[in-house]
C-alpha cells in the first residue's frame, strides 16, 4: 500500500513540474524546433524598439519568416497589431532583428502576444508546422506570450 501511495504522490508531483509556465516536457528539446526569443525591448525617441533573437532548428532553412504580435497596454486594452517579417533564417542559424514600434512607449506596454507566423516558408516546411513547433523564452521586462 505504502509502495502505491508513494507512486501516486510521484506522479502527482512530475504532473505539477510540467504544468508549471516556463518548465517545458523533458522532449520539447527533442524535436525540431523554432525558438523566438524576446530578448529586449529599449524607447527609442518616440518608438519602442523590440529586439527578438530567432534560432531555425527545425531541420530545413527558412526561406521568408513573418510574425503577427498583439501589443496589450498595462491597462489590458489591445495597443497595436502588426507583422514583422524576419527575413530569411538558415538552417540551424540565429539571428537578431529589431522592430521598431512607433508611437508606442515601452513603459506602457504590459505584454506581447505572438499571435499567429502567416510565413514560415521553406524546403521540406509543412504549412502551419512552425506554430506547433514553437519554443518561445522571454529576457525583457514585458512579458511575451503565446
């Protein structure tokens, strides 16, 4: 009975582990993947200027790569809608851009939802694929979700 008990409790625990945001499942690393990273976000002059760092490893280079994010104010009100286009990405590549957002101040803005990737093109890239294959991270002061 004991033996039953503690394998409940174990398993109750791993359960708790994997559902807590920012832990991911040991094969989340496994598989192929692309990892967007939004690593910082700095006011320049009347825009706010989002700096995100792209890792390609699903396997294949990416030919053209475009994200929708959704700017959320701190008043939970939606500020802005826009794609950023990130270009191409080789495989097994990283790359920095930056997006700036005009009339938007950094302060004010609470967090970002990626959205939707309307292009995610490339040799051997099933339509739709990249979304399911998503690792975001997060190193700003504004939270980044999906």
């Amino acid at each position: 009975m004991n033996m039953n008990r503690r394998s409940v409790h174990l398993v109750l625990g791993l359960m708790a582990a994997l559902a807590v945001p920012g832990v991911s499942s040991p094969s989340a690393g496994d598989g192929p993947a692309l990892g967007i990273e939004l690593n910082n976000a700095e006011q320049t002059g009347k825009a706010c200027r989002l700096s995100f760092l792209f890792a390609n490893k699903l396997g294949a280079g990416l030919e053209k790569l475009s994200m929708q994010i959704v700017v959320f104010g701190k008043d939970e009100r939606i500020r802005n809608l826009v794609t950023l286009s990130a270009g191409a990405l080789p495989r097994d590549k990283r790359r920095v851009r930056q997006f700036d957002l005009p009339g938007t101040d950094c302060g004010e803005v609470a967090r970002i939802l990626l959205n939707d990737l309307p292009a995610c093109e490339g040799a051997g890239i099933e339509a739709g694929s990249c979304m399911t294959r998503l690792e975001i991270s997060n190193r700003s002061a504004i939270e980044f979700v999906l």
